[in-house]
C-alpha cells in the first residue's frame, strides 16, 4: 500500500547474515511504512547525514 502522506515513519526487522569475507550476502526485512504528520517528525535536517548537535535516537527516546 504506498502511502499518500508526504512523511512516513518505517519500522520493521531486518536480519543481516555476513560472509567470512565481512560483506553482507543476505539481507531479510519486514518493513512497515505509517504516515505521519509533519508535527510527528522527530529528524528536521537538510539531506545529508544528521548534525553533530542534534540529539540522538536515545536521546529522543528510541
């Protein structure tokens, strides 16, 4: 079901299995997407990986 809102929130499980050699040769997931309000958006940045000041998941309560 794609979502029509213009935010999401995706959460789900994923199982890694590596090879002797360190990379990843499988990977499994269950991802579930739920719309969200932009109100409900814990992460304000530009693209881009996220700011040194901002808060981390722990600290945001995840």
């Amino acid at each position: 079901m794609p979502c029509q809102a213009n935010w999401v929130r995706s959460y789900g499980n994923e199982n890694w299995e590596f090879g002797a050699d360190g990379l990843m040769e499988r990977r499994f997931s269950c991802i579930n997407d739920m719309p969200i309000k932009e109100s409900d958006r814990k992460f304000h940045w530009p693209l881009g990986r996220r700011p040194d000041d901002h808060p981390g998941l722990s600290d945001l309560g995840m």
